[in-house]
C-alpha cells in the first residue's frame, strides 16, 4: 500500500454564517469571520490517493490524470469564486473548512480511476487545517 | 544603517475591476479576478524600517512597538475584510497587490518612531508578491 | 469523522542531560544539546482534534476556542522559557522533544469540549519533529 | 507510541520510461519526464521511527544516530547521482517517486536499533509527495 | 516605483565542469557536482519588474501577461530537461545558478512591455540562491 | 554584478537586557525576553556575497568554500550555545537580532576571497527578520 499526494491551491471568498441563529451567538460562534461583505484565503488543497503500483509504470496514478481529475472537478469551480455565492457543490453549507474539505472529497469520490481517495487535507490559514478521510 | 523586517498576515477578499472600461478591456485585463461576488487571499505584509541601532537597547526599533503600529493602522482595518467596500484607506482604488502596498505605506508613513520607513512587502499568493519603497 | 488543527509556536531555551548518567553517556547521547547554559528553539505545535461536525455551526470545534486553550494550557507556560527551569509540567522530566510532545498532550487532555484530542505534533527544528496520539 | 520524524534533502536527476512500453504508451504515461537527457529534482526525505520513550535518555532513538543511518544508507548512494544509473537499489526499477520510496525503505528495513521504521515520506516537488508504510 | 514579482518553477538536470580543467581542479572546484551522469534541482525562479502603476489597471504589469513571458522565454526551455545538452540558450555555458540566472535574464531582456527587469533571482536549493540585477 | 547566497542555521538560547537600565524600563522594553533563565530560537542567517563569475568555473565563489567559511567562522561558534555567555564575538552587547547580525558581519568580513561580503540576513522567529549591509 502506497500513498500519493498531489497539492493544488484556490484563492477564494467566504463569509462564516447561520441565518437560523441569532445575532449574539452568530456573534459567538463566527465573530469577524461573519463580515457580511466576506473575507477571503489562499487554500491549499491536498488530495492523497492509497493503493498500489502498477509494475508497468512504476505510478499508483499518473500524476498529471491525478491533477487533471482534481481540476476538472475542484479547482476550476472554486478558485477565483465566492465559496457561498458561486459553488453549486457548497449550496447551502456553511462554508466552513470541513464542510468544504467533506464536499470537496464528495465531489472527488469514485472519480479516481487507479487506487481510492483516502484523504482530503485543506489548510485555510498558516495555522489552521482540517482532513476527511470519508 | 540596519534594516528590521516585521511579518503581519490578514485575509482579505476583493474584486479587481474598473468601472471606466468596456466589457472587453475588463474581460483581457481582468479575468477571473473580476468575478463579481469578489474572491480573496491570504496577504502577507512585511514591514521594513532601515535606521541605526540605539545602543542602550540594541534595537533599531522594539519589534513589540512595530507590530502594535501595523496592527493598528493595518491589519484591524483589512483583515477578514472585503477591500472594495470595508476599506476607508482604499477607497476609490482598484485593490491590486501595486495599489494595497502604496496605502499601506501611507498608512505607516510618518508613525515609525524610531528609523524611518524603508519597504512594504506584500504576498498575495505563493507566486506573486510586489514591493513599494516610497 | 473529521480532523481540525491548530498550529502555535513559542520560543525557549533549554539543556538535554541526565544527572543520572556518567559523563561519558551523557557526551556520546546528548553532545551539544548538553551545553551548560542551554541553547533553544523556535518549536513549532500542532494540536489535532478528532470529531464529528455541528451541523448548526459547520464546525467541529471553534478555532478561537481552541486557540485560546492551547494558549492559556501550554503556549503561556513555555513560550520565552527555560524548559528545565521555568515550567512546572516538564519539572523533573528531560526536555526532548519527546517528552515535551507528551506533557503538552497531558495538559491538553480532557480540556478540549468538542471532539477528542488526537495528536500532538512538536516541530524542534526543520529537520527533526515527533507525534504523539495519546 | 511516540513516532520521530529526520528530514533530509538529496538532489539527483532521472527519466521516467519502461523500454518494454511502445512509444506512444511512453509519451502518453511519461511525456515530458521521459527526456532522454533526464531532468531532476530536489528531493525531501522523511523517515519516522515509531516506538517507546528510553526513560533515561528521553528519546525513542537518538537523533543523531537515525541522521547519520540515513545519510550511510540512503543520502550517501543518492544525493548529486543519476537514479538510473548510479543507484544500486534503485537498478532495474523505473525510478518514480513510489519505487524510490519503497527502495528507500527496503534500505532502511533492519537497521533502525530503537523502535521500528514507520513510514517514508517523499516529495518530489512542491506539489508531489508519496508515502510508504511497509 | 514599483516591483512586481512573479514566481515559477521548473525541474532540471546538470554537471558542473569545465574541460578545460585537469581533473585535480575539476574535483577540486566541482566535486560531486560533476556526476557524469548528472544530477538535477527544483529550480525556483523570481522575475522582478520595476515600474510606474497604470492608473487605469491598478498594475505595472498584468501578472498573466509576465507569466506567459517566462513561460514561453524560459520555462518551456529548461524544465523537464538537461540544461547541458537540451538547453540552446546555455550552450557551452557551464551551468551553475549564476550562469543559469544571467542567461534567463538575456533572455527575458526586452520582451518586457510594462516597466522594465530589475532582477533575476534562482534557488538551486533551499541554502543555495543567485541573484542577477543586469 | 552577481549576487550569491548561502543559508545556515543554528539553534542558541539568550536572555535580552541592559544591567544600566531601570526594573521598569527592562520590563517595558524588554518585557518577555528578559525571562532570567533565558529563552531560544532557531536562528535561519543567509550570507550575501557580491562580485563578479570567474569564467573558469561558473562561480562567483565556490559555496562548499562559503560554506566552510560561514561555519568555521560562525555557525561552530554560536549553534546549540547561550548568546550571552557562550560566544566570545557577541561579548559585552546585548544579543537582538541587530546586534548578532552586525557581529556575524564582523566576524566575516575580510575573510571571503572572492566578491565582497554585501548582506548578513538574520531571520529570528518566522515574522522578526533583520539585515545588516556594512
């Protein structure tokens, strides 16, 4: 069993909210994350594959099909885009880390055509990342 | 003459358009960063003061006085911010990495106590960053 | 089940040796990291908490939250320290990486309210760090 | 458990091709990485040793001793060579980063004295990265 | 006056030598850098163009537009390749980062159309850089 | 004219005061890092060399030989050593990043025989950087 990591990056925006709480404990919970014109990150997408290696290529997966799979279907529907507004796949979700990492391995799931996604690492800030393994 | 380099990080989303110009120029010039409900970055300022060491400190200037300075006039304005609309300092400017770093200068210029301001640094993804030197 | 981290860094200072061991053991196992007056590092802290997401906030725990735990349980005991000397959870203990990686674990565990405490990773240097999951 | 973690870099070129692959085969899995005159990368080895604590010394394994293990064993056969015709482990294998990985850790198997090889990491560059746990 | 940074990578493979030397000087001066078969780097590129801001575009240069212009002047010339054999721009040059560095500066020189180069910089290694102002 | 760097680090302690100043003006000054048992860092010095390639080589200067020159010279001196009382060349000032930068300067200056010595770098934390430039 080997695992491959492949690292993309998306610059984009959000605003942190919950129409169904009220003010003070949005207030709480999300504080200047909760600008209502949004704020926004450079965020580092890492998708790693396990499986094994085919002996003709010495590759569990191409890398290049890797980044185009992760392209194709991540990259070009949230980078320069506004994560509440513009992303069909984040509709209605708090555009938190983990939502977006669990919607993004969503997206990736069964699309991987060598070895199987087994884990989704988005880092939001320098110091703040979350991974779904499924 | 010593230089003392301070590192702040905000984040920060804006749109980069200018209502002055056709569809076509904004679409060539713009792109993508032109999406209309904005996108957004993680920034990375760094501060450079240039001056002379004070002997009875040994500091150009006491790092804890330069932070408090940029926080206060930066980064509590910017930071979880959109930069077309939260931004006093900004106002009436298309926030390109150029045009931010020249407001934030002018912002910190003439609050340095001791050295005087020398550069603004500022990241806004790993591959692109500019610099102002007044 | 998902997986969130909070990244900290402090300074400090401090001396591997065992009083315990005859100098010839302690030259051949700790070397320079013996010095008398210490050395330090800037080490770098990963907290990782394991759990399921509040569906009304999109969080598994509140960053701000565990920031602050992580501040007021370990960062404003160690950071600008000497860890032989000024910090009670390490007293009696050798300061390596190891050993600090598990007490910060201890001063850590049970005070984390959402989800569980999974790792604790110390980075010492670029070059060397250790992991601890309890 | 704890697990501790050496990195080290090496620099060294190589081509990626299977001469028993037709030429459109090669171009379409290799492409450009199949340049006859290699091309090459710096790459970044992390090998963790998981285990027990020695209580008299604070480490699971002297750091000193796994640097210079992997400098004998791995860095001193790699660094500044052509995979494909200086490595002796590597003869035979198409050197891609999951085979030198798995190369890397049969290097390694057997010669750690305190706790047991855990896992190898490689990256190959900034965006790449495999791992191997045996 | 402004400067504006853009960043690109690119892998390659060299051998430092000059046949012109005896072999004593040879390993002498380029010891394992003179692999026979080579050995090879992540390269890290910076381009630095100074200039005035286009008060219609809030940039000196559309970082696009000097993206393509290292893409197409540089990076599609050395990455993935042997900067001694496949290189026409290095030719019969010995390629250290220095001469690597001055030699993407000549070819870069002009093809700028907003301000105008200021500076090549080129990370061989993470210890190692050159920097080449014209 | 070619810039050439080397990067080292090392990891010192050291404790921040002046004895001719006042309790209040060490506390407002000097505040956490005048801990009495010391605190620490790793230390990232990148040394900066001007001057023109020799043809024969390729090389400004031979950065196995920068790199001897920088260890013997300094990085032997001050790594795994406390700043205030282990380094002979920083005896008698206070050990800011400034005043360490400035001695480092001294210590190699003079001593490049090829170039000239142009920058001392030194990063002390990952957002407190000064240069010294002579």
């Amino acid at each position: 069993m080997i695992y491959v990591t492949r690292r993309e990056v998306f610059s984009a925006s959000h605003r942190l909210f919950n129409p169904q709480l009220t003010d003070e404990q949005t207030d709480k919970l999300f504080g200047k994350c909760n600008n209502p014109n949004g704020h926004g990150h450079n965020y580092i997408l890492e998708v790693i594959v396990a499986g094994e290696i085919n002996p003709d290529t010495g590759y569990l997966i191409d890398l290049k099909l890797l980044k185009k799979i992760i392209i194709d279907n991540v990259i070009s529907k949230v980078d320069h885009k506004n994560l509440n507004m513009d992303v069909q796949f984040l509709s209605g979700k708090i555009p938190t880390a983990e939502n977006i990492a669990i919607a993004i391995w969503n997206e990736l799931d069964g699309k991987i055509p060598d070895g199987r996604l087994y884990s989704v690492k988005l880092y939001e800030t320098e110091n703040n990342y979350v991974e779904y393994r499924g």
